[in-house]
C-alpha cells in the first residue's frame, strides 16, 4: 500500500494581516493534496501527467490526510493509488461546502479520529474505526467512499472495468468476456447468445 508519508501535505501559515482577494490567497486558504502516480500503475498510460492535485473548500490539508487515511482503511486496496481516495476526499469536502451542518459534522468526526491516525499502522487505524463504525459519521463516509470511489475512472482502469457501456453500445459485444479473474463457463452452460 501506498504511504500517506507520500502525500504532500500543503499547509501555509495563515497571517492577520489583511490581504487583497487575488488567487494566491484564495487558494492560501483551502486545503490540498497532491502526489504522483506510480510508473508500474495503469493510470500512468492513461494520464498526461504523472502528478496530480485535489483542492478544497472545507477540509484543510492535514483534515484531508487524516479522511485520506480513513478512507483507504473502509476500503483497502494495497495497489490502488491515492488519487483515487483523494477523489472521495474531494465529494466529502464538496459535500460539507453545501451545509454548515454538514461542515461541523465532518470536522467533529476527523477531530475525534485523534491526532495521528494518519500515520498509525493499518492495524490500529482498522481497530479504531471498528469502534466508531455504528456512528452517523463513519457511516456518511462509508457510503460515500462506495459510491465514489467505485464509480471513477482512475479505480475502474486499475480493476480492468471499463466503465459503463451505455453510451458504447453495451457489453455484450464490447468486453463481456474480458475479465481474466472468472473462470470460463463451459460452452453447454453458457446458453444461446442473443444475436444471430
């Protein structure tokens, strides 16, 4: 698995002094993430760049490891890279701009992950998330890291799934057979294709 300790936490220190309203600023005051692709990832060959970026509203960069952490211990996957949990983070964060609710609920929950759970080993971070799993906010995030990081296209190319089909003509002629994991079915169970 990845290590957050690749992530590049952008933190500034914020100033009392006044400050006009241009971009440099603006962006001062939101948090980031950033990282690279691995070389051996299929994202590689997909992407323009190698280096990615994710912005926010709400969650600042040290609130944005901290949910990066929680997300990749709800759904583990030792090969899959940050961008895409940093994809989760930003739907959460998006989601927490929309209501001030939302906003407090959010940054309670990362509050009372502790300080450090980020850098604690799987093992640990797992045991505490298995205390708080029944409470309102592990469950938002849960449900969230389902929907989000399941459906992008950075997760999707690492699975082999390419997305949907819809728009493509549908699967049947269009990788239906594709995935290498399923065993074959024999040829007499398989029944007769809908096509002539």
């Amino acid at each position: 698995m990845p290590s957050l300790s690749t992530i590049d936490v952008n933190t500034r220190a914020h100033t009392d002094a006044p400050q006009s309203a241009d971009r440099r600023s603006f962006v001062r005051g939101m948090g980031m993430l950033t990282g690279v692709i691995a070389l051996g990832s299929p994202l590689a060959a997909l992407l323009p760049s190698r280096v990615w970026a994710v912005e926010f509203r709400v969650l600042s960069s040290a609130e944005a490891v901290v949910l990066l952490a929680m997300i990749r211990s709800i759904a583990p996957h030792d090969t899959l890279d940050d961008a895409a949990y940093a994809l989760v983070v930003k739907a959460i964060d998006g989601d927490a701009a929309g209501s001030t609710q939302a906003q407090t609920d959010l940054k309670a929950g990362l509050a009372g992950l502790g300080d450090g759970f980020a850098r604690m080993p799987e093992e640990l971070r797992a045991q505490h998330l298995k205390a708080i799993e029944s409470g309102a906010f592990f469950q938002s995030v849960r449900i969230k890291t389902l929907l989000v990081l399941y459906s992008n296209p950075i997760a999707a190319a690492h699975f082999g799934f390419e997305g949907e089909a819809f728009s493509k003509g549908g699967y049947l002629l269009r990788g239906f057979n594709d995935l290498k994991w399923l065993p074959d079915v024999p040829l007499a169970d398989s029944g007769p294709m809908p096509f002539g």
